[in-house]
C-alpha cells in the first residue's frame, strides 16, 4: 500500500512533467515564423501552481470572443521574449503584433464596449496606420521601437485598470 505521503509526492511530480511538457510545447523554435497559422503561445496557457484561480469576472465577453485578460495575459508574456537571441527577433516581433491584434480584438468585442478601452484602441490604430499592411519581417523590425512602444504604453494603461484583467 503506498503511504499518503508518496502519493502526494507522486501527485505533485506528475504534475510538474505535465506543467513542463506545455510549457515546452508553448515554447517557440529560433526559426519559427510568423504567418496567418495560430500562435503556439495562443495554443495552452497555464497560470503557475501557487496562483489561486482567478474570480470570475462578472462581465463576460460576447460568445465567442475572447476575454481582454486573456489576450493582455499573452502580450505581457512578450515580455520574457525579445530580438537578442539570434534568429528569434522575426518570430517576436510578429508574436507581438499577433497578441496586439488579439487584445484589440478582445477589447472591441468587451461588454464594456470600445469606449472603455478608447487610448489602447487608439494606440493600435496608430501602429496599424504606421505598419500598413505589411506585416514582414524587415518592416516589423523597421517599427520594431514602435511595435514594442505600443504594447508597453498598453501594459502600462492595463495596469492602471486591473479589473479589466482580473
């Protein structure tokens, strides 16, 4: 008979190779593109062990829509990313332009309705106006100060509002 302390350490190992393997599987390869397929950071994201599961927001997006923390949970992950590894500047910049896309999506489809969100809205079609619609890589890495400028004025107007991602 296995003693209740070996199954709580067996409980807690399989629980980090399973925590492990989707955080592996999440993780971009150096030459990973972006392109029209689905972001592999969009495909599982898993909050740590120790967080407590957060309160369900009384405010639920339109069906089907995804929610803003969701999408601002993802573009604040961008953060651990970024062009000084070689080969990896191509598939951040265009992971950031993905999750930007995603939070304006997210924020136009809220309850709250796009005026509650006017200044991220506003940046994000400053930014489209400016990309045109030329999403490769050497005009990403042109308004790369740009691109990165827009999420963090958008990280920092969020954290002004943490019941938007709450």
């Amino acid at each position: 008979m296995i003693s209740l302390r070996a199954r709580h350490a067996l409980s807690v190992s399989t629980l980090v190779v399973v925590l492990s393997s989707l955080l592996l599987s999440c993780s971009g390869s150096p030459g990973t593109t972006s392109s029209d397929e689905e972001s592999p950071v969009r495909k599982t994201v898993s909050a740590p062990a120790t967080e407590e599961p957060a309160a369900p927001s009384t405010v639920e997006p339109a069906p089907g829509a995804e929610k803003v923390r969701d999408a601002f949970a993802r573009l604040q992950a961008t953060y651990n990313d970024g062009c000084t590894t070689p080969g990896n500047c191509e598939y951040f910049l265009g992971r950031v332009l993905d999750e930007l896309n995603s939070l304006d999506k997210a924020m136009k489809a809220d309850p709250q309705g796009p005026g509650h969100f006017k200044e991220p809205l506003a940046w994000n079609v400053e930014l489209r106006a400016e990309l045109g619609d030329d999403s490769s890589f050497e005009n990403l890495k042109k308004h790369q100060d740009l691109l990165t400028g827009t999420r963090d004025k958008i990280n920092t107007w969020m954290q002004g509002h943490p019941e938007d991602y709450r």
